[in-house]
C-alpha cells in the first residue's frame, strides 16, 4: 500500500489524521500519533502491513452508501446549478440511483425540473427549507418522479428549495451546519449519488453544503472577473476540510461557458491552469452553447435534450469518471500566446 491510497481510504471512511491514528491505536494496541499518519501518506515512510490490512478490511467491511459531490461557488451565474442538472442527469444515465439537493434559495434547479409545481411542492412540505428549517425527516421531503405531474418528466430523485430557505443564515443552534449531512447520512444506502446545488454565496447554506460532501467541483466561468472569487471559495473549502469535514475533496475547478475561438477565454483558463497548478486540477471545460437555454425554456436538462452535443458531452466524461473513481477529465493545456 502507498500513501495516496492509505489517503483514498482515510478518505472513504470520513476520518481526519486524527481520527485514524485513534483507531488504528484502538485496534491494534499501538501509539500512532499524527505526523506518522503525515508521513505515510506523503511517502516517507513504509506503511505497516497491519495497519493495511485494518484499512482495507475497514473499507470492505463499510455498507456501500451514496457519495456526495457539491457544485460550490460563491459567484451566481457560473453555471453551478446547469452543472448541478446535467452532472445529476449523467450520473442516472449510467444507471446510477440519483438524489439532487437544491439548496439554494433562489430554488432556479427547483423551477428548472418542476415548473409551477414547485410551489405545490412547498404547500405538501416537500422543500430543503422544511428539511433544514422545520427538522421534518428528509424520506418526507424527496419527490421522486412519479410524486409530480408526468408531463414534467422528472429525471431524478429531488429535494426542491423555496425561499423560506434563506432563513437558515439567522439560525444559530449547535451543530447546525452538519444538519445536512446528518439527513443525508439517513439515506445514503437508497443512492449512489447524491448532487448538491449549493447557493451563491459564503453563507450558512454554503458551509452546510460542503459539510455534507465527499467531493466539491467549482464552477467558473471563463470571464476575467469570475476567476478573482476562486480563491475564495478554496478558503472555505479548506477551513470546512480542516473544522467540519475532513473527508470532503476539491475534485478541480470546472470551467464553463467556454468560447475556445474567443482569446479571452483561452487567456483565462490558461490562468486557471497556472494559478492551480499545485492545488487542484482545472477540469475539461463546458463549452457555451445555446443547448442549454432551448433546454431551460423547454423545461428540461440540457444533456437529456441533446445528449450528443459537444456542449454536453463534459459532464457525461466527468460523471464516468466520478462513478468509475479514476481521474477526472483536464482541460487541455493552452500554451500562451505569442503576438
């Protein structure tokens, strides 16, 4: 065993360095400490072959339950929620049992996939705000497909926003910001995946969120202004990593709406690239399409409507790749330009 796959199953079992060294002493009679655990995940050390074998035996001994991947960005309008869709989408065309979580107050997933049924979704309770707000049990919250009208042709499992949802920012009580994770954990083994829309902004909902996730992608559009809040946003990643999640993963930074024939857009995700190149991986970009507005004004998801588009084609390699867990596609690299 190495220390990249001691670190995939730390990972998988949601421990920090911490958690692992107690457990690991706990089992085997022994007295880890922290940097140990470092070093073997950084290389500098062979891994013990009983502590090995304790992990994978951890691992091959866990109920197999959903994963969790967060789209995170405090910046609207990147394509988070397009992401959130048709990533869901992908992941169900692979055969995958999918729930998708709106958190976002401003419900635009919701409105995407139910249309004027989303307010009769909140009139039965069925929204994250009743979820979150009114502690109601999340098995009473999921509309499943054959909950809605059939003409709305519902793709997936969904837990619908409403504005109520905005309340959340002024609750203070212990241990709030796990209260979705801990929900989610309730029905972990009835998915394979879990995708969560998360809101636009560093907010409570945001940090609810990637509380509950395994993975976070980060949607970025190529626009020069749009690149500045990415550091942002990994701060608060690292900080949730650190205080509430230490399982949860920066799976890369997803560029979207991409013009390759536009310089501007070439010039940015080659900034993209730079900038990262020792923190996350830039993943292969979704180029801007007009599939995705004749896909929301006819009330469905881009990748369903045009599944052969090149437009779409992104998030079904990023879904494969997810499901399979192998790297996930890159951006190519663009080579500066010369005048």
């Amino acid at each position: 065993m190495n220390g990249n796959l001691l670190r995939e199953l730390r990972t998988r079992l949601r421990l920090s360095q911490g958690d692992l060294k107690d457990k690991l002493n706990r089992l085997l009679d022994r007295s880890y400490d922290k940097p140990r655990i470092s070093r073997w995940e950084n290389n500098k050390e062979p891994i013990p072959d009983d502590v090995a074998h304790v992990l994978t035996s951890l691992v091959s001994n866990q109920t197999q339950v959903a994963r969790v991947v967060v789209m995170a960005n405090q910046k609207g309008g990147v394509g988070k929620t397009t992401s959130s869709l048709n990533l869901a989408y992908a992941l169900k065309t692979l055969g995958c049992r999918v729930l998708l979580v709106d958190m976002d107050p401003q419900a635009t997933a919701t409105i995407g996939l139910l249309a004027g049924q989303h307010v009769e979704a909140y009139h039965q309770g069925k929204t994250s705000a009743q979820l979150i707000l009114n502690d109601k049990p999340i098995g009473d919250v999921i509309l499943h497909p054959d909950d809605v009208p059939e003409e709305l042709q519902l793709p997936y499992d969904l837990i619908a926003s409403h504005i109520e949802l905005s309340e959340t920012d002024s609750r203070r009580e212990p241990g709030f910001d796990v209260a979705l994770r801990e929900a989610i954990d309730s029905v972990k083994t009835a998915y394979d995946w879990v995708v969560v829309d998360a809101p636009p902004n560093l907010g409570m909902l945001t940090w609810m969120s990637l509380a509950a996730g395994d993975e976070v992608i980060v949607p970025v559009r190529t626009e020069p202004y749009d690149t500045m809040g990415v550091g942002l946003i990994m701060g608060t990643i690292s900080k949730i990593q650190r205080r509430l999640n230490p399982g949860l993963r920066l799976s890369g930074i997803l560029p979207t709406q991409y013009n390759a024939r536009k310089s501007v857009d070439r010039e940015v995700l080659k900034h993209l690239q730079t900038m990262l190149r020792d923190k996350t991986s830039v993943l292969i970009p979704v180029p801007s399409s007009a599939v995705y507005g004749h896909a929301a004004r006819a009330g469905r998801v881009a990748l369903e409507s045009s599944p052969t588009s090149h437009a779409t084609l992104p998030y079904l390699s990023i879904a494969k790749s997810l499901n399979d867990r192998s790297p996930l596609p890159l951006a190519p690299v663009v080579e500066r330009e010369t005048v």
